[in-house]
C-alpha cells in the first residue's frame, strides 16, 4: 500500500524512528522556524511543530508546518483543541493537507491558564479522542463530523497521538491508549521519560494487550540542561516524573549540561532495548543544538 | 432560578431498566420549573408502578443542593433507600451531584436536562438571563446583558445580523443590542457606547469553589 508520510513509510518498515520538536518563534519570523531545521536537518525523520505550546502564543503549528515542508523536509503538525472548535479544525486539516502536511498528533492541550493569555476563553469543543475519530472520517469515509460529505480529494494524512505513563490514575492510561488506537492514532508519542521503572512497568501493559502491533510507540525525551531544569520538571510541570536520583545527579554535577546529556544518552539507549518501542521523539527545550550529537552518540542515526 | 426540562418517561424507564428505584425531587427551582416538585415525583412513581417497576420511596428535598439538608432528610428514608438500587433525581444537575456524592454506592440517573439561569416571566415561561461570567458588565450597557443574552457574546455593539430588533440566528430571539441601544438613548446615555471595550477576562468564569 501507498504510504501517507516518510514517518509512517519508515514505521512500517520496522525502523527505529526519531521526531524531534520544533517550537515556533513567537515572532512573524520565517528564518527562526529555518534555522532550527537546518541545525536538525538529517537528525529526524520527522520534526513535530507545536501547537501554542502551554497556551504561549506563537506562530501558528500550521505556518511552521509549511516551512518545514518548503525545506523539504517532513512535519509532523501539532494540533489542539484549546484554540479552534470542529469547524476551523476540520478546515485547517482540509488546508494543511491540501498544502503538502502528511503527519497529524491530535491533542486537546494545555489548559489556557498556563500560558501568557490567561483571560483567554478556552474552546475545548472536542478532545483529542473526538478529533481523532473526525479527522479519520475525513480520510477514510469522506465524511464530516456533521455527517455531510467532502466534495473531492480527502485529506491524506498519518494520525497520532499521545501519551502519558506518568499521568494518573496510573490503571486507567494503557486503556487510553487503546481508546486513542480505537479513535485512529496510528503512532503515540510520549511523555517525556526520566523515570525509565515505570515507563516499562506501562509498556509491559501496552505489550501484554497486544496494543504495540496496532500503533507505533515513539518515547519522548528531553535532556535536563540546567538544575533549574530539573527542579522546574520535577516540581512544577504536571504529568512529568523526575525520580530523586536523577535530581540528585543533576544537583550534584559539576557541568550539569553536560550530566543531563549523559542522562539523556543512557535513557535513549535504555529506551530502545525495551519490546514495543518504535522510535524516540526528542524535544529539546531551547536546548535544539545538542540534539544532532545525541542522535550520533546514540547509535539513532541510519541512512534515511 | 436553574431552568431544567424533564427527560422523557421511556428514556427513564430505559435507564432505571426494571430495577427497584427511589425518586428524589427539589422544593425550589425544579418545583417551580414543573420538573420535580411533589406533583412531578408522584406523577413519575405512577408512570413506574404502571410498568411494574417498584418505587422503594420519594423524597422532596429542600432544596437538593443543600447538602446539609439532604443529609438529615435523606437519614430519614434510609429504609427506602436500602431498597432501592437505583435513584432518579428530578432536580438540576447541581442537586443531582449533590445527591451522588452523598449515596456513592448508588446509580444515579438524571431525570432532568438543566438548561439556564433565567428569570421566571410568567408561571410556566423562563428566560435566560445570565451565563455567570464571573465579571458583571450590566452598569455599562444599561442593565441589559449582550454577554448572555447575544448569541455571539459581543460587546460592542450589534453584528450585521440584526434585523428589525430580532437576532439572525432564530426569529424567537430579540436583538438584545437593539433593546440595549432603545434603552440608552431613551436615557440620553448612548454616548457611553462609544468607547471600544476590551477583551473580556475569561478566567473569571473558570472559578470552581468560593468559601466566605
């Protein structure tokens, strides 16, 4: 069968695949989304552009996207649902792939009130489930959520999701996954791990539910550049999980850049021992420039 | 008061699916809305004895957002409570979590849609008054609300479907623009409409609790 994208083209062949985060300028700038993709030309198979990230508003996921693609090279287009309802969201999957986007993450997004926009109304018509379930009707039953029809060419495009083993209730996350798998995704991204115990304790779920055929399990991972960094991830942002010990590490490092990267590396090389795991997803917050060497020194990079 | 609709008698029967059932109904805005004052309760408990679905007990509570009262009047029908396997609510959706968080070991089933805050017109006819932004603006537009009461929330003035003092979206509502302009310049205030007003602080509608 026709692939959709490069990424999926490259999962199906059974590769270990990277993704790498691009974040878009919060400036009208083209040259910023350039200059990251020229530094991490050749690291990624496919770079993921945000949506608003923590409800920071920046130059559109979509505009990013297209970018990317005049470098040719492959994005992977962020979605939220925290900004658009299911009409301007219907219409931007029509028109980021009628402009060349194979690669959708569908996702609901952080809450308005994180981000420098606070009184902002959030949307939140649908969540990353229902968008999902939408943008695969689109694609293949030429349908809208509405029920009515697409007149034409149907948006051709490779879905997925995320996913976070550090959310709770820990028992309820393997079965979100599944329900995202059920709704469409056919790739997950993850969480970022530094605690690697209970990343396997979930993929050994995953596994056991047979759910690692059906989907492309990618794991995330951020390098720690700074203590602040460590602190920042362990204390203060949800849904990420610093174990003691690699706080502590990262504390009592005389270069701690240089400790974090080593974390990283060992994560990177942990990560791609383990059943069911398909890929690295590498977001290096204002930290891009490390991402090339991380991506050579552990043994990611192949001919592609 | 919260404006509620009762679902109707076959979706009830559906949900209480023949199990033993405890109605529960509200003393104040459901009592008045005709969805779950005594009349409405006893009513529904008819409509289940016709099927032969056994009704343990009823209770009015006054009113059920209270959770204070609903304990020591729920204490009082702990016998027909045990009875029963499931409880139908004729309240809004406010009492109806109440009620759930007090008999967690129960199903809960709504036997009401909640529809708005409104005002009571006349006996059997409510209007929607006010969404509970968390920011009242009445002051400046006279005391009429386009925050609630536009479809599209504006706050400058009317959009370009205003028609003969009706708005475009349905020919039932009236233009609460065109009533707030009437209303101004028969005041000689208008003037005052004449200042943009800024993006609204969304985040005050998003309060979730409030202790005095």
């Amino acid at each position: 069968m026709p692939y959709r994208s490069n990424l999926e083209k490259r999962l199906s062949e059974g590769h270990f695949v990277v993704t790498a985060e691009i974040g878009p300028p919060k400036s009208a700038d083209p040259l910023k989304i350039r200059d990251k993709a020229l530094l991490l030309e050749g690291c990624a198979d496919a770079f993921n552009v945000t949506d608003n990230q923590t409800a920071v508003v920046r130059m559109s996921s979509f505009a990013g996207s297209v970018l990317i693609l005049q470098m040719e090279m492959e994005p992977i287009m962020q979605m939220t649902c925290r900004d658009r309802n299911r009409i301007s969201l219907q219409s931007d999957v029509l028109g980021a792939t009628a402009l060349g986007v194979r690669n959708i993450l569908c996702l609901t997004g952080d809450h308005q009130s994180f981000g420098n926009h606070p009184a902002a109304k959030g949307v939140f018509d649908v969540d990353s489930l229902q968008l999902l379930q939408i943008i695969q009707k689109m694609r293949d039953e030429g349908i809208f959520q509405s029920g009515d029809s697409l007149l034409g060419i149907r948006p051709c495009v490779f879905l997925g999701a995320a996913a976070n083993p550090y959310a709770d209730p820990f028992e309820i996350q393997v079965d979100r996954v599944r329900k995202k798998i059920d709704a469409g995704a056919q790739f997950i991204q993850t969480q970022s791990v530094y605690n690697i115990e209970k990343f396997s304790a979930w993929m050994d779920d995953v596994c056991s539910q047979g759910l690692d055929k059906k989907v492309h399990i990618i794991a995330g991972v951020t390098p720690l550049k700074s203590v602040k960094m460590a602190e920042r991830m362990k204390f203060h942002v949800p849904g990420t999980d610093v174990p003691d010990f690699v706080y502590e590490r990262m504390k009592n490092a005389s270069d701690p850049a240089k400790e974090g990267y080593q974390i990283a590396l060992k994560t990177i090389r942990e990560l791609k021992q383990l059943k069911g795991i398909h890929g690295i997803h590498i977001t290096a917050l204002f930290w891009e420039e490390i991402i090339p060497s991380l991506v050579k020194e552990s043994g990611l990079q192949s001919p592609r | 008061m919260i404006i509620t609709k009762q679902k109707n008698v076959e979706e009830l029967l559906r949900c209480v699916d023949s199990k033993p059932v405890f109605l529960i109904g509200c003393s104040q805005c459901a009592t008045i809305c005709h969805t779950g004052g005594k009349d409405e309760v006893i009513a529904l408990k008819k409509a289940f004895e016709t099927k032969k679905i056994p009704v343990s007990g009823w209770v009015i509570l006054e009113p059920a957002c209270h959770q204070m009262n609903d304990k020591r009047m729920l204490k009082d029908n702990a016998e027909e409570l045990k009875k029963s396997e499931k409880i139908l609510v004729l309240a809004c959706g406010n009492g109806i979590q109440t009620i759930a968080g007090l008999i967690p070991e129960k199903e809960i089933i709504a036997g009401t849609d909640t529809l708005f805050l409104g005002e009571i017109t006349h006996a059997s006819e409510f209007h929607k008054r006010c969404i509970m932004c968390g920011e009242c603006l009445l002051e400046l537009y006279g005391g009429l609300c386009p925050v609630s009461q536009c479809p599209k929330s504006m706050l400058n003035g009317p959009c370009g479907g205003s028609s003969h003092g009706k708005c475009e979206i349905n020919q039932q509502i009236e233009c609460i623009w065109d009533r707030i302009i009437q209303n101004m310049k028969k005041r000689g205030t208008l003037q005052a409409l004449s200042n943009i007003q800024q993006p609204k602080d969304w985040s005050k509608a998003g309060e979730m609790n409030r202790r005095i």
